[in-house]
C-alpha cells in the first residue's frame, strides 16, 4: 500500500504542481486583479457567492461522496449495482439544491446581478458534484492515474479559455466576472462528460432507476460524512461571507482577504490530494486489519516538510509576495499581506486535519469528527462576529488560526485514542526541531542583501536539504517502496 501512495501521490503532485498553482495564481489572481481594477468589491462579491454555493453543497452532496469512495474501496464489486441509483439520487438533489440557493438568495437579499452568478455558480457546484462522484469510483477502485487526470482537466479547460480572454485581444471590453464564471461551466461541462464516460466502462450502462428504499439507506449512512462535510465547509467559507456582509465596504474587504486566501487555497490542494489518495488507502488497511502507523507517519513527515516550509517562508515575505502578484500599495497591501500571514501559519495545521482527519474518516469515527467540526465551526463564527468589525480581513485570517490549530490538535489527540497507533517521541522531536530550524532560517534570511524572491527561493532549497539531513523526508525510504521493499 505504501508503494501504491507513493507512486500516485508523485503522479498526482506533478499533474496539479504543472496545473493548479498556475491557475489560482495566475488566471485567477489575474482576473482578481483586472476586475478589481475596473469594478472595485465585485469580485468580493463573486467570492462571497462562491461561499455560499460551498456551504450549502452539503444539500447536493450529503456526504455521499466520501462515503462512495470508502464503500467502493472496501467492496468494489458493488459498483455496478449501485452506479445508476446513486446517479439518480445525486440528480434529485441537484434540483432539492438550486430551489435552497435560490431561497437563500432571496432571504439574504441579493440584486439581480448578483443572483444571476448565484444562479450559474449553483450550476457549476451540481456538475462538480457529478464529477467527483465520478471520480469517487475511480479512488475507490484505486485507478489513481484515471482519477489523477479528471483532476486536473477543468483546470487546464479553464485556463485556455481565460487566458484567451485575458490576454487574447479578443475584445475591448475590461474583464468581466460573469465570463470567468462562465467558462467555469463549460469546463466543467467537458471534465463531467470524460469523467462520466471513465467510470461508465467499468460500471455498465446507466439506467436512471429511483429506488426508494436503497436512497434511504444510502442518505442514512452518508449523514454522518454529511454533517462533517457541512461543518467543515462552514468553518473554511464562512469567513468571506461575513465580511462582504458585515462591513460598509465588505465586498472590497472581502476582495482584500481573497488576495491572500488565494496563495492558501493554492496550497491547500496539496493537502487535499493527500486526503483523496489516503482515504480508500486507510480504509481498505483498516478493514483487512493492516497496522496504519507507517503510513500514517510517513504521510505526516511529508505533509509537515512541505507546508512548514511553505507556510513559515510565506509569512516572513508575506508583503513581498501579495506585492508582487497584485501590485497592492498602501493600507490594501498592509491588510492583504497580514491576512495571508496569519492564513499561511494556519495551511500548516490544516495540513495535519488532512492526514489525521481522513485516518478518523476512513475509521468510521465521524461522532468524534463531527463533534470537533462543531465545535470549531461555533468558535469560528464567534471570534469572527467579535473581530472582524475591528480588524476586518485581518481578523478573519486570525479566526482562521485560531480554529485550524484546535481542530488540528483534538484531531491528533482522537487518532491517538481511538485507532492507538504507535507513535514514539523520538519522531515528535525530528517534526519540531525541523520547524524550529525553518522558523530559524526564515527570520535570517530577510538579513541577506539580495531580491526576496531569490532569499525566498534559496529558503525552499535549504529546507529541501534539511529535510532530507534530518530524517523529515527519506530519499532510501521512498525508493526502497518504490522497489516493493518492506
């Protein structure tokens, strides 16, 4: 199992490393940064919006997705007697979806422009819902390298067709946001045809059949990852959506916290790679009874070299970087680059919920899961209603901080009680003296007398090699699993 993580988790690295980062921080920061330009608070507007559309996904979803992925792991010859229910259900709540956006829409008093975006942006969530069901049963049946690609294919889509109209010459007209959401649908359009068309061959033909009682027993057991699902997405998105809707100004406000939330996110996906590859890998060991302590420790090293590194380096050049990618001056550049400080500390312990969480998930464990979004979902609201007003983007990125590092701590606590793997100090000690030394290094290397970008990027090669000096990441280790070794 070790060996199948590895080699598909390189395979999945390097596809979205080649695609994902240059979307988010390329077409999408740019489009940020043009509609910004000409139409000041829109695209705070458009990313409340997106918000919403993620919070209330848990009503499209209801957790069926992960509970696919884990079912079809442990017992994939269910996946031709489930396909075509599980498909006409999802379509069932598809349109249960777009009546509540639209309720919601009506109760939160939005104009009609802003509807018309809620309106394709739900779209957009309901063909992204049938793509990762899709890709559900490629995980679950661990075709990696199918799943692998649908991952990247919307992206690559949409990063043709923006750049073409960012940069094309197509049109004098400025950038609007209403076109980049659009050309998300036609991606996402394509991605659901290919990915629909994959899982087909192995599943049969579809055969649109509503089963009363199967749905019920399905909505049943995927509650539980539905509650979590719903917890966890209002604790990520709630913070865009009280700033457009609390302050004066919130829609530019909102703007300003997006500029660094968009170099979180585009990290953020490793993380959520990770989970994707780690859950029906976790499930199927659990329920063939296999010891999960290695994999799990070789996970975390992993997740914890990549997102120390990253997450301390971002917030020693934090002005820099938000500087250099949207020529922010002044009290913006002030509040966007403190914003993403505080949110590149907090990657770091989102990075562990995404190895521990899906340890708990794959266990079954989502009582104690479901507890912990709670609780963490409530703190967020609060200290955000309390800071925000005060300390606007700035606050929610502290909130952020503040409610990852719980949730990453009760997560780890929950491991070690429910599933008791081993786990020794001498491995604690190599975790933290590394971030120490990162920490270290950060702060030193804003002394040198050269351009931050290449102090930045000279940080990144030394914490490579420390990484690999200090037992974070073992070169002899990853090849001997790639050689089938124990």
């Amino acid at each position: 199992m070790q060996k199948k993580f590895i080699t598909n988790l390189i395979l999945v690295l390097v596809l979205n490393a080649l695609v994902k980062p240059f979307y988010i921080l390329g077409i999408d920061a740019e489009v940020l940064k043009q509609v910004e330009a000409n139409d000041p608070g829109s695209y705070g507007e458009y990313f409340s919006l997106v918000g919403i559309t993620f919070i209330l996904n848990i009503f499209l979803d209801l957790g069926i997705t992960n509970f696919n992925t884990k079912n079809i792991a442990q017992n994939s010859h269910l996946l031709k007697k489930h396909f075509s229910k599980i498909l006409t259900l999802r379509a069932l709540l598809s349109i249960g979806y777009m009546l509540l956006i639209l309720i919601t829409g009506l109760f939160l008093g939005y104009t009609k422009q802003q509807f018309e975006i809620l309106g394709i942006l739900a779209l957009n969530q309901v063909l992204v819902a049938f793509i990762l069901y899709f890709r559900s049963n490629l995980a679950g049946l661990l075709l990696f390298k199918q799943d692998s690609i649908i991952s990247v294919l919307d992206r690559i889509l949409l990063i043709g067709i923006c750049s073409v109209l960012l940069w094309g010459g197509i049109t004098e007209q400025h950038f609007k946001i209403e076109w980049f959401v659009y050309a998300q649908t036609f991606s996402y359009v394509i991605t659901a045809i290919v990915a629909g068309f994959l899982v087909l061959k192995r599943a049969g033909k579809i055969q649109f059949d509503f089963n009363k009682k199967f749905s019920w027993v399905i909505i049943k057991k995927s509650i539980p990852f539905a509650i979590l699902i719903l917890l966890t997405m209002t604790s990520y998105k709630t913070d865009g959506i009280m700033l457009e809707r609390m302050l004066p100004d919130g829609g530019i406000e909102a703007a300003i916290y997006a500029r660094g939330y968009r170099f979180f996110e585009a990290f953020n996906m490793v993380g959520y790679l990770f989970a994707g590859l780690l859950l029906p890998i976790f499930a199927r060991m659990i329920k063939q009874r296999q010891d999960v302590s290695d994999i799990l420790y070789f996970a975390f090293k992993l997740i914890l070299t990549f997102s120390i590194t990253l997450g301390v380096l971002s917030f020693f050049y934090q002005e820099e970087i938000i500087h250099w990618r949207f020529e922010s001056e002044g009290k913006e550049l002030l509040q966007a680059s403190k914003s993403f400080g505080m949110l590149m500390i907090s990657f770091i312990f989102m990075g562990i919920t995404y190895i521990f969480g899906t340890l708990l998930t794959a266990n079954g464990s989502l009582k104690w899961l479901n507890i912990t979004a709670l609780t963490a979902v409530t703190l967020n609201i609060v200290l955000n209603y309390i800071i925000i007003p005060t300390h606007g983007a700035y606050g929610a990125a502290i909130t952020s901080l503040i409610t990852q590092t719980l949730t990453a701590l009760i997560q780890i606590y929950l491991v070690f009680r429910i599933i008791k793997v081993t786990f020794d100090l001498r491995k604690l000690t190599t975790i933290l003296t590394f971030a120490i030394t990162i920490c270290v290094l950060g702060y030193y290397s804003q002394q040198l007398n050269y351009h931050w970008a290449i102090k930045y990027l000279l940080g990144m090669i030394i914490s490579g090699t420390i990484a690999l000096t200090s037992g974070m990441v073992s070169i002899k280790g990853i090849l001997g699993i790639l050689k089938g070794e124990n």
